[in-house]
C-alpha cells in the first residue's frame, strides 16, 4: 500500500522525510483509555494556549518579513544580473536601473521592519520560556505518569494480533510504501506545523484501501505540549 502526505500548509507542495508508521492497533483509543483510567485531564492546557498565542503572532510577523525579504533578494540579485550585462547607453539600462533602485529602496524598508520583528521575537521567545518552563515540567510529569506501561501494552497488543508495526519515511514525492500482511492496520505520522513552531500536524487514519492520503482533511493540528 502507499501513503502520501501532501505538505497540509502548501497542498501543492510534498511533504518529505516525514516518519510514517503502521500500526496493528488504534493508538487513540489506547491513549484515551489510559487518560481516562488517569482520572484526571492533562494540566495547564489553558495556560499552555494563552501562551501559544502571544507567540504566535510575533513568529508569524517575524516570518512573514524575513520571506519578504528573501523574495526581494532573489529578485533583486536578478535584475541586478541583467543590469551588468547592459551597456549604460542601451535604452533598457536607465529603465532596468530605476526597477532596481525602487527594489532596494523597498528591500531596505522591508529589512528595517525584519530587525524590529526580530527584536520583537527575542523578547516573546524569552518571555515564552519562562513562562512555560515550570508549566511543561507539570505536563512531563502527568504523561509519564498517565502513559506508564505503554510500550508493554502497545507491544502485547500487536502480539495477540500476530502483527508487527512497520515504518518508513516518506520519499521527495511525499510518498511512503507498506508491504502489510492482512489484517486491521491504521497509519501513524506526526508533522512540523510550518506555520506555527508550537504546533504540529497529527494522523492516526485506519486503513480502507490501499493508499492513504495524510492531508489536512485527514489530520489534526494540534498543540505541541
């Protein structure tokens, strides 16, 4: 069977390098049975997402102008390309020269906003860590305590099954390939959110055929606690 994973922040664009397992079992329902024997839910969330959300706006603000600012480059350096090869007295130089004079003057301000959301991100990152240092040191706490055992459980569970879990890493096309033996299988990968460092994209799709697509439809984006 195959699995493809288009990138679910640029559809168009595959997702490479990516781990993608195949398990015998519904890892979901596992973990929602051990959080529900937990008798307690997962700590600080609200103030994990609080958190969250200061830095996100400051990340995206600083990615956003330092994306600019690369495409201002590029586009610049080629023009520029194309200046050098003219002579001062063709009739495309003067015009050529002032498109890349406005591009310098726009790269240079969009350089000045880049410096000012870089400072602004410094200071949000810092913020950010102390913040949630004592908060995710809780959360640690209450998933090795929560999941305890999973490995033993995971393990009996493929056994009483006859079945054992199988990975691979998707290729530069964003595809993985499986060689499954018959029986229940479901598909287990987890992504970088591109657009946001706190979060990420999760799959737990049970097998109907033989491909899965992993996109944004079939996935979850969720916060990296």
């Amino acid at each position: 069977m195959r699995v493809s994973i288009p990138d679910p922040d640029a559809v168009e664009t595959p997702a490479s390098g990516v781990g993608v397992v195949a398990l015998p079992y519904d890892r979901d329902s596992v973990l929602a049975s051990l959080e529900a024997r937990a008798g307690s839910p997962r700590p600080h969330t609200a103030e994990m997402d609080t958190l969250f959300a200061r830095f996100r706006g400051p990340f995206i603000a600083y990615t956003t102008t330092a994306y600019a600012a690369g495409k201002l480059r590029d586009s610049l350096a080629e023009l520029q390309g194309r200046l050098d090869s003219l002579g001062r007295g063709t009739p495309q130089y003067q015009s050529l020269h002032r498109r890349v004079s406005s591009l310098s003057d726009s790269l240079a301000s969009v350089e000045i906003r880049g410096n000012r959301a870089r400072a602004a991100l410094s200071r949000a990152r810092s913020d950010f860590v102390s913040r949630s240092e004592g908060l995710r040191t809780a959360i640690r706490q209450w998933e090795d305590s929560t999941y305890r055992g999973w490995d033993s459980i995971v393990e009996s569970l493929a056994k009483a099954r006859g079945l054992e879990p199988a990975t691979d890493t998707t290729d530069a096309t964003g595809w993985a390939r499986f060689t499954l033996p018959p029986g229940r299988w479901w598909i287990y990968a987890r992504a970088w959110d591109t657009s946001d460092p706190n979060s990420e994209w999760y799959w737990n799709v049970p097998v109907g055929g033989d491909t899965v697509l992993l996109s944004s439809r079939t996935g979850h984006q969720r916060p990296r606690y």
